[in-house]
C-alpha cells in the first residue's frame, strides 16, 4: 500500500503504513512489543485508532531521536503502541519546555520605522 510519492518523508510514512498494515493482518495470537507481549488483538486495536495526529508523532520522535536503534521494526512498533497514551504528556512537556525557556514568550511588535533616542539612522 503506498500512500505518497517517492519523497524521504513519503518514504517514512510508506514503511510506518506497511509495518501497521503487516501488523493488523497478522495471524499471531500475541505480539512482543518492548520486551512484553500483548494480546496481537489489543494491538491491532490499539493501531486501528492511530491517526494523522499520532503519526506526525512517531515521525517527529523518530526525527528527534539521536541514539542508534538495533531493531528499527521494534521501535516502531513499542512508538506506535504507545503513542495514544504518550502524545498528550509528549507535547504537554514539549509546551512547557519552551514556556521556560522563553522561546514562546510574546514578543514586542517591532516598528521597522522606529527608532530609539540617540540611536542614528
């Protein structure tokens, strides 16, 4: 199943759809994910509900991740499981991160045509 054309990003959305397609049509009774295994029913449930929202997600985790992944396939599949019960607290700390930080403090609005006092054209 393809959904987008031949671009690094469709790429990465092509494999996730593959790896969650390959998953729902599995026949296995159980599925390890993260070193546990759960019920392949659960599973498939639980990746029946993703959407565009948990997507964006797993490919902004997989952006934002530095570290070297031995089993791309498990990864994936312990983000995408997790994803509805993580992606709230994920951008809730993200939103907060930048709160402190100062990078989402409200910004003076900037006159090009001002100037200071003393301050030459």
């Amino acid at each position: 199943m393809r959904l987008c054309g031949r671009t690094f990003a469709g790429d990465r959305l092509n494999e996730i759809v593959d790896l969650m397609l390959e998953t729902v049509c599995t026949r296995r009774k159980t599925i390890r994910i993260a070193g546990d295994d759960y019920p392949a029913e659960l599973v498939k449930a639980k990746f029946m509900k993703l959407d565009a929202e948990h997507i964006r997600f797993v490919l902004d985790c997989m952006k934002e991740n530095t570290t070297k992944i031995r089993n791309i396939k498990q990864y994936l599949w312990a983000v995408l499981f997790n994803a509805p019960s993580t992606i709230g607290n994920y951008y809730t700390s993200l939103v907060a991160h930048d709160m402190a930080s100062g990078a989402l403090a409200p910004q003076e609005p900037h006159d090009p045509y001002s100037f200071k006092p003393g301050e030459s054209l």
